[in-house]
C-alpha cells in the first residue's frame, strides 16, 4: 500500500488557501504528520478520505487516482479517526459498535471478534455496556479509534488520537497503532511530538498550508545538533532573564533549581552545555528558524 501526493493544493471558497503545492508520499509503516493547530493537517486528511476534493493536484492510493470514479473503491481501503467525532449517544460501546460494523458490511460473528479484541487493546472491554454519552472524552477518542480499525483497513488516517487520554492510555493507543501497522499504512497526526517520537522512523512538518520538512526523524534531528544547549540557573528569575537574552524552547525544575533550554547557532556567552538532541529540540530548532526566514 503506498499513497502519493502530488502538488496538491486546496482553496476555500474565502480564497483561504488551506493546503499549497505539497508532494508526499507516504510509506509502509505508521507515518507522522507534525504541526500547529491550523497548519493544515486536517484539511489535508480530509482530502486523503475523499471528504474534500482538491482545488489542484492529484492523489493515488496504490495506483488509483482520486476522483476517477473509483473513490468508493478507495473508501474501502480507509479507516478515519476524525478530530471531532460524535457517535451515537443513546447506543451503548457494543451496540454502537456493532451497528457500525453493520454499516462497514463486516460479518457479524466476525465483527463480534474484531470488538473483543480491540475493546482489550484500548482498555475498553468493562465499559462496554456503557451508553456513549456516559463515556469521559478520552473513553471516546478510544471508541472512535476502534471504529476506524473495524474494517481492518489498509490505509488508516488518525487525527490527534491521543487527545484526552492520560499517560498510560496514550501510550496503550501508540502501541496498538505501531501493532496495527504492520504491513499497512498508518497517517499518524497530531500536534505532540512526544506521540511521534514514540511511534514514527518518517514524518513529515507541516506549517501553513506547506510542508517545512519531510524526511526521516534521525535527519531532522541531525539538523539541530549542534543547535541545542542546557544552562542550569538557580530560579525563574534568572531563567526569565536568559529568556530575554536567547530564543529557549523549555525550562524544567530540578533539585538543584531550574534547566533552561537554549537555541543558538553558536554556544551562548553563559556556562552551558550540549544535550541529546529529541525529537521535540529539532522540531521547535525547525519552526524558529522558518520565521526567522
């Protein structure tokens, strides 16, 4: 399975241009699509799940082109976690997941198999018979994640699945995505780099409508080295003033006081050092200095 991109662009009828002139192509394997909110990235899947059509370019998804009269074809082969989802209230976790497994035309014995298991992977199996308006949100983003993989299909698209989950549930969700993606392809994306970091070798950075990297996450962070340095300072005062002085990305509490976090192309005039470089440093290395250009 293989969807490329090709010079794809989309203009809102207020003349907004949401996506501009971007050529991808996503691979095997769970694949990250990292950016701010309103940097596109919806507006994009959007388009991957026949939603939208572009005002330009073309997509294929394993050779077939979009909007060539075969989009149900393609519709087939995709499973979508939207944003914004709102399942049926008044049905509870089975039943509405049964229905939908109805609606996708899975069998029902083996619709019934597909739930057990992943009603276990996302931690779900004693809410079942919960009504889907007693559900907390994260409870949500993890039954409308399961409906999306129902249909086992080849191409999944997730947008900000981790939304609302806690430590424990976002990494039980990264890990079933990283399972599921064996031989399949998986368009992971969200605004967390923590949840690239921990599920994606290739992503790609979005920002206004256009792509500022794509590539693989060990040569963007080959990009920042060199770029990152740590100061340790006694408090927040001293801390507000080195933010004052230099472009920081973080600042974290410790024993001794505070760690800042500094980007320079060159070591600061200030007692520091070169940390190892994350994912986080070189993709806040990468938007910096795209506005400074």
């Amino acid at each position: 399975m293989s969807v490329n991109i090709k010079n794809v662009t989309v203009t809102f009828k207020n003349q907004v241009r949401a996506v501009d002139h971007v050529n991808l192509e996503i691979p095997h394997g769970v694949y990250g699509l990292l950016g701010e909110n309103g940097a596109g990235k919806t507006t994009l899947m959007r388009v991957l799940t026949t939603v939208l059509t572009p005002s330009d370019g073309e997509v294929y998804l394993d050779g077939i082109r979009y909007g060539t009269g075969k989009d149900e074809v393609i519709r087939q082969k995709i499973g979508y976690l939207p944003q914004e989802l709102n399942l049926y209230p008044g049905l509870s976790v089975q039943d509405c997941l049964e229905y939908l497994g109805e609606l996708s035309g899975i069998p029902k014995e083996e619709c019934k198999k597909r739930i057990r298991y992943y009603l276990e992977k996302t931690g779900l199996t004693n809410h079942r018979k919960k009504k889907m308006r007693q559900l907390s949100g994260g409870m949500k983003r993890r039954v409308g994640l399961i409906q999306a993989l129902l249909n086992e299909p080849e191409f999944l698209i997730v947008d900000e699945p981790t939304t609302g989950l806690d430590p424990e549930e976002r990494v039980r969700i990264r890990n079933l995505l990283v399972d599921f993606s064996e031989g399949r392809t998986v368009l992971f994306s969200t605004h967390v780099v923590e949840d690239i970091a921990a599920t994606c070798s290739k992503l790609a950075v979005m920002r206004k409508g256009s792509f500022l990297y794509t590539g693989t996450v060990q040569a963007l962070l080959s990009r920042a080295k060199g770029k990152i340095w740590t100061a340790n300072v006694a408090d927040d005062t001293e801390a507000k003033r080195l933010e004052k002085q230099y472009r920081t990305t973080s600042k974290q509490y410790t024993e001794e006081g505070m760690t800042v976090k500094i980007i320079s192309d060159v070591k600061p005039d200030i007692d520091c050092t070169q940390p190892k470089i994350t994912l986080e440093d070189a993709y806040l290395y990468l938007m910096m200095e795209k506005k400074k250009q």
